[in-house]
C-alpha cells in the first residue's frame, strides 16, 4: 500500500481518511515567438551551435546551470490545501517579517 503524508504539515493520509489534494506546479522558462524577427530566420546559427557543443565538451556538464524546466508535486491534506489555495505563493508569510531601516 502506498503511504502518502501532508508535504507540508506531515499529517498522515491514510490513518486519517482525510482526502488527499494533489498540487502540481511546472516552472519554465516563457518564450514569446513574436520576438523572432525575419533577420533572426535569415541567420545561419550552425557556427554558434558548433561552439556551444565544444564548450559542453571540453567542460563537461556544468552543475550551476538550471534545468530549462522544472516540475514539482505535492500531496496535501484539506486544511494545508485551503491555505495553499488562498495564498499560493506564501505573500502573507513574507509580511511576517519586519526589517528595520538600517
């Protein structure tokens, strides 16, 4: 049997019975394809290519980059689920702290 808990407040769902709500969030990078102009379709961009590939060889795989995109899920419970939902990027929290003016 599959065991899931609240990713955010570590309540188990399957002792409870509660409902489990699943939060999927996908990050990436927006492309505008109105920004290609008919000079960016003229350019032959095989040399630029060549280059990057070389780079990526001769360096090998540089672990700072981040992936273009990124997925990440979530199992919550009812209540986190209603906090998630009234407040998804955690603004409220941010608004907690006070910093002085030094």
């Amino acid at each position: 049997m599959v065991h899931f808990t609240c990713d955010l407040c570590g309540k188990d769902l399957n002792a409870s019975g509660d409902s489990r709500y699943v939060v999927k969030i996908d990050v990436f990078a927006d492309f505008d394809p109105n920004q290609i102009t008919e000079d960016d379709l003229d350019d032959d961009h095989m040399e630029q290519i060549s280059e990057i590939l070389q780079h990526d060889e001769s360096c090998g795989r540089d672990e700072t980059i981040e992936p273009a995109r990124q997925g990440f899920r979530f199992d919550l419970c009812l209540c986190c689920r209603a906090k998630f939902v009234k407040d998804p990027l955690a603004r409220e929290g941010i608004k907690l702290f006070d910093f002085s003016n030094n």
